[in-house]
C-alpha cells in the first residue's frame, strides 16, 4: 500500500512540475495554483485507484494473457494428483 502511495504521489509531483513548465514557456501565462493542485489531486486519485486496480489484477491478467499468447506455463504446487491407495 505505501508503494502505491509514493508511485501516486511521484505522478502528481511529476504533473505539477509539468504543469507549471508548460503555463511559464508554453502558454506563457500563469493560472491560479490552485486550480493546478485541484488537477493534480484528481491525477493522484486517479493514479492511485488505476495502481490499485493494476495490483490486485495482476496473477488474474498474467494468468488471461498466458492463455490469449498459448504460453505453456503451470505451477506444480497448484497441479496436484492423488496417487495413493484410496482408503475406503
């Protein structure tokens, strides 16, 4: 969880400092900080919820793009055969 919330907020500081590269020799006209750090707290929700999804998908979306590629791969600790004598 703390990995999520330093990559998020790395993003949004990345955004800002965009931001404000962008508004000094792009548009070359300055807008309200405030209303640059109301973006960038929309791209660290953002960010966070799309890592949060991303991490918690992560085994389900291996698993799908090992069947979409025909990739032969299998975990012998999940693939397990009884081969002893049945006791009834």
């Amino acid at each position: 969880m703390e990995k999520l919330l330093v990559l998020s907020l790395v993003i949004s500081v990345l955004y800002i400092f965009t931001k404000i590269v962008e508004m000094k020799y792009v548009d070359k006209q300055m807008k309200p900080f405030r209303n640059v750090l109301r973006e960038s707290v929309v791209v660290f929700l953002s960010s966070f919820v799309g890592l949060f999804a991303g991490f918690m998908l992560q085994g389900n979306v291996s698993d799908f793009m090992n069947v979409m590629t025909n990739t032969k791969s299998f975990s012998p600790n999940d693939t397990q055969v009884f081969t002893g004598e049945p006791e009834f």
